[in-house]
C-alpha cells in the first residue's frame, strides 16, 4: 500500500501550490522556482524551498520544519 493517497494529493496540491504562492508573494518575495510539486524563493540571499503539499520547508536562512503558517511566520518578521 502507498504511503500517500495520490487521488488526494492530485486534488489539494494545485490549491496548496496556488496558496502559498500568493502568500509569500503577498509578504514581498518573488517565486523564482516552480514545478508541480515545490516552490522556491529567496530569503535572506538563501534558497527557501517549501513543498506545498506536505507543508515541509528547507533553507539555510530558515528554521526547517512543517506547515505554511510556521514559514510565514520566519519571513514575516525579518522582511
């Protein structure tokens, strides 16, 4: 059995993609990555990768973890 319901997935990405797009757009930064599954951007003259889907988020200039509002959160407050 598959660890991810792909149906799901297939459903919620786009929207998920399509959100957090619009909100790290909103706080000022550019999306200058994009692919069906990631969404990459600078902050803090680093590459912040996030991963809508799953909410994970990666970078040097941030604190790794899971879940958009966490992400907004970290690049809210150092603009």
């Amino acid at each position: 059995m598959s660890r991810l319901d792909k149906d799901l997935q297939a459903e919620l990405e786009p929207k998920r993609m399509l959100f957090a797009k619009n909100c790290i757009e909103k706080l000022g930064y550019t999306i200058f990555m994009e692919d069906e599954h990631k969404l990459q951007f600078s902050f803090k003259d680093e590459i912040v990768t996030l991963y809508p889907y799953s909410g994970w988020h990666t970078g040097k200039s941030i604190t790794d973890g899971r879940g958009i509002n966490k992400l907004l959160t970290q690049i809210s407050h150092t603009k």
